[in-house]
C-alpha cells in the first residue's frame, strides 16, 4: 500500500484520525486472515513542503531539484517511523529505505520510506512489489478517483474508473518532479507497466470502500493496469 503523505500530514499538523483509522483496518484484516503481510509506504506530505518553504526563504532563491528531493525522501522517513512505531508490536523492526537490499521481512506489517533523489514513494512501492513478487499496488490518496484532467483546475474534469498504462501515462507525461500530485508519478508509472503490476487508487478517507475492494465488493477508485 503506497500511503500518500497527504493522508499523515495534510497540512500543519499530523492527521491522528487517518492514522487511528488505518490502524484499526490493518488489525481487522490480520485478524481475519493471519497469513496476509501488509506493505505499508509512507509518502512526504505537508511535512516536506514546510521544510522546502523555509530553505526558499532563508536562502531567498529556489532550492535545486536534488535539495528538494532529499527533502522529500527524508520527510517520508519521519512519516514511516512514526507508521513503525503505532505497528510496533506487529511490524518489522527497521523501515526499509534502502532498495538495493532485498530484505525478506517476514512480521504481519512491513514499512518503508523513501530512498533516493529521483525516485518517489510509488516508485519504490513498485520496487518492493518486484522483490517480493506482489503483483498489485493500492494507492491510497486523498482523491477518490483519477481524473482525465486535473479537477481542479478543470470544471468538465471527468473521473476515470479503468485505464490502461499507456493512456494514463500520456496523461501525467514522462518527467518527474519533486512534490508534483500526480496519482501515480510517471517514473513509478513506467516501471509498473514493464513488470505487469496493476494499481488501484483509492480515498484513503473511507476506510469502508477500502474493506469493500479487499472483500472483492463494489468500490469507488480507479484500475490502472
């Protein structure tokens, strides 16, 4: 599950009740079943963007890509650490973050962060499923589905229930840039698409769609595959 940073720190503060949230369905769906290991990617959210605020205006110029990034990467590992420490009990005791190794964690809960400029939390939750042979990501976001076009900006914006790789793509384009809200990033995006590996984005605020798309129920998201 690549968790988006917008759901632990969307703005000033941390969002304890999305945390309280998915902890309580992590438990229940272990519960149900003992032999499910959960993959849990913690993104950068707000956090980053506070610390690349406050570098812009002490320096008063714009920080390079590489600063930026390393910002990013470092704001998911806070996020990550605290993800360790509420499933401490269940979870692997070191946050990956490093993705040359293949640790074979084997605990109910596994964490990871980010690794390195370049490379986002989606790209390094499709690393993990490559190592570990999992052939799907649940994308959970703080938008309910992908749009043709961004619905924000656009009014005629219209959500998309299934898209290929190769449609989705020509929607985020091929560049990847620190802290851009695409649904997926382009870079995560290609990788996914050489190693056959579907994604479902997801409302991380409704945690009832969630249960209805792992009971293979009716759900509101998107496939990307």
């Amino acid at each position: 599950m690549s968790i988006g940073g917008s759901l632990i720190v969307p703005g000033e503060g941390i969002d304890t009740q999305f945390l309280i949230n998915l902890n309580d369905f992590i438990r229940k769906q272990l519960a149900k079943n003992n032999n499910r290991q959960f993959f849990l990617v913690a993104g950068g959210g707000q956090a980053a963007r506070h610390y690349r605020d406050a570098g812009e205006k002490v320096l008063k110029h714009r920080l390079t890509i590489e600063d930026l990034d390393w910002l990013g990467v470092h704001a998911t590992r806070l996020n990550a650490q605290l993800l360790r420490t509420i499933f401490r009990d269940i979870a692997h005791p070191y946050v990956i973050k490093h993705y040359e190794i293949i640790r074979k964690a084997t605990e109910p809960v596994v964490i990871a962060a980010g690794w390195k400029p370049g490379w986002s939390t989606d790209f390094d939750a499709v690393l993990l499923c490559d190592d570990y042979d999992v052939t799907e990501v649940i994308n959970l976001s703080n938008i309910e589905k992908v749009f043709d076009k961004d619905p924000y900006k656009h009014k005629d914006a219209k959500p998309i229930d299934k898209i290929s790789w190769r449609k989705f793509r020509k929607l985020i384009g091929d560049k990847w840039n620190p802290g851009m809200h695409a649904p997926f990033d382009p870079v995560a995006a290609k990788k996914a698409e050489e190693l056959g590996i579907k994604v479902t984005v997801l409302s991380g605020h409704n945690f009832a769609n969630l249960e209805n798309y792992f009971n293979g129920k009716k759900f509101v998201g998107t496939v990307i595959e």
